[in-house]
C-alpha cells in the first residue's frame, strides 16, 4: 500500500488536532469542576441550550457565528478556537517531527495533556492527578512499548522512562523544598502559604513534604510524566527551558495585571518547556 503523501499526512493530522482541541475545551473547563467530560453534551454556559453538531465544528463555526452563542447571542470567548488552533497546530508539528510511527500518537496524546494542564493550571492553579498522574502510568507502559518496536531493547526503554519520571519529579521537588525551608528560615510570608489561621507544616506532616510556596505539588507530578515521555535528558532540558519560559510569563503577567507579586500557575511555563524539548529532535528522541 503506497504512503501519504506528506502534506495530506499533516493535514490529516491537523483536522484531527482541531477536533481534540475542541474536546480539551470542555476538559479544561469540566475537569477541575468535577463535572462528567460526556454528560451533558456541549452546551452553551449562558443558556444552558445544547450545541448543535453543525455549530460544534472547529474554529469554522466561531467564525461562522461571528463568536456568539447561537440561540442567546451570549459571547463565546476567542479562547475556544484558539485552543482549537494550538492543538491542530501541535498535531501536525507532532507528526512532521517524528512521522509514521508509534511515538507520533504518544506525542499526541501528550501534546493535547499539556495543553489540558496549563490551562487548567492557568485558570485553576491546579493540576489534575488524571492528567499528571493517569499520564504517568499511560506514558511508562506505551513509551517503552514504543521504543521496543523500533528497535531499542525494552528493558533499556524502560530504564530511561522511569529515570526521566524519577529526574524529572526530584528536582522540580528539590526546588520547590528547598525554597520552602529557606522561606521558613528567613521568616518569609506568603499570600497563599501556609493559609489564612494555618500553621506552617512542620516535618511530621505530609504538607511539610508536598506543600511549597510558589510551587504546587502538582508541577512536580506532571514533571514525573513529562520525563517519562521525554527520558533523563529531555526531563532536564525541559527544566530549564521551562525556567526561561516562566520568567517571560511571569514578567508578561506582571504587565497584564499590574502586579509583581500575583500567584500564577507555573504550569504553562512547564507544558512550553516540554513541547520544546518534544519538537526539536533530539538523539535520545529519535532524528
């Protein structure tokens, strides 16, 4: 059977992008509220009234309705089809990185994580354990598998998986700990740690351990699965591209809100840094 051609190849992968961006659009929004991800059908937030599948199709239907709700005319938020965009955009880079293969749905389903994470983590300050941890799981058992098929001896696979998962969660933890005691030894106080009437942790407690000013343990978690993904190596570039990321972001959110001390999520910096590491090919990644 003769292959693709590359350009439908990507666009195939494009359209399929669009329509899992508009998915993740209700993930983001449902998730941290606890809501079913399939129950009720898409509808609109204002009205209540169903989306009909015709006004469902991505970024043509915002389009096409000029950004409002059909039935009530409410306005429906640019970020919706920008979602839609930044995956479809993700899709097809994912799949002219690494192209047929087993590693290109990995880096899928991955990509569309990342993006379900830093804008939860935006919104939220939060970041699921069904995305962080569920991710880890999936990623130590189908990346492995991956890398086997194309040749690498599964045993060695799986070494590099955990040793990314295991890099990747210690040092972002390190970091987070490490400020914590120097905050405590210095008497710094924090808007948001410990909370309002609440003590600081002390060792004999699990927050002590998992609880950090500026840094949730939930950035730590999705590390864990960003270095299972991405092995040892990739892991600690994504750190550190995640570092510089965080510093423009947050200069950039310091711009918007007119604020040099307003809490942000460091998720998105982290999902930017590891998308990085994803698309530029890397020998431990594959040419």
């Amino acid at each position: 059977m003769p292959a693709l051609p590359a350009s439908l190849g990507l666009g195939l992968a494009l359209g399929l992008g669009l329509v899992v961006g508009s998915f993740l659009n209700v993930v983001v929004y449902r998730l941290p509220r606890g809501e079913s991800l399939l129950r009720p059908a898409s509808h609109c937030p204002t009205c209540k009234r169903p989306v009909r599948p015709w006004h469902n199709v991505p970024i043509v239907a915002w389009l096409w309705l000029r950004g409002r709700c059909a039935a009530c005319r409410a306005p429906i938020g640019l970020r919706y089809p920008a979602v839609e965009a930044l995956t479809g955009l993700l899709f097809a880079a994912v799949a002219w990185r690494f192209g047929p293969g087993a590693m290109t749905p990995i880096g899928w389903a991955f990509a569309a994580a990342l993006v379900a994470a830093a804008l939860i983590d935006f919104d939220h300050r939060l970041i699921p354990d069904s995305i962080s941890v569920g991710g880890l799981a999936l990623a130590l058992g189908l990346v492995p598998a991956a890398r086997f098929a194309a040749g690498e001896p599964f045993a060695a696979a799986l070494a590099a998986s955990l040793a990314g998962a295991a890099l990747g969660a210690g040092l972002l933890w390190a970091v987070g700990f490490g400020h914590a005691r120097l905050a405590t030894a210095l008497g710094r106080r924090f808007e948001h740690w410990p909370g309002e009437g609440e003590e600081r942790p002390t060792p004999g407690s699990l927050d002590y351990w998992t609880w950090f000013p500026g840094l949730g343990f939930g950035d730590v978690k999705l590390m864990a699965m960003i270095g299972a993904v991405l092995g040892p190596a990739g892991a600690l570039e994504a750190i550190l591209a995640a570092s510089v990321a965080g510093v423009l972001l947050g200069l950039a959110y310091a711009a918007a809100t007119r604020t040099w001390n307003a809490p942000f999520g460091f998720g998105p910096a982290i999902a930017i840094g590891a998308l990085l590491v994803l698309l530029v090919p890397h020998d431990f990644l594959g040419p």
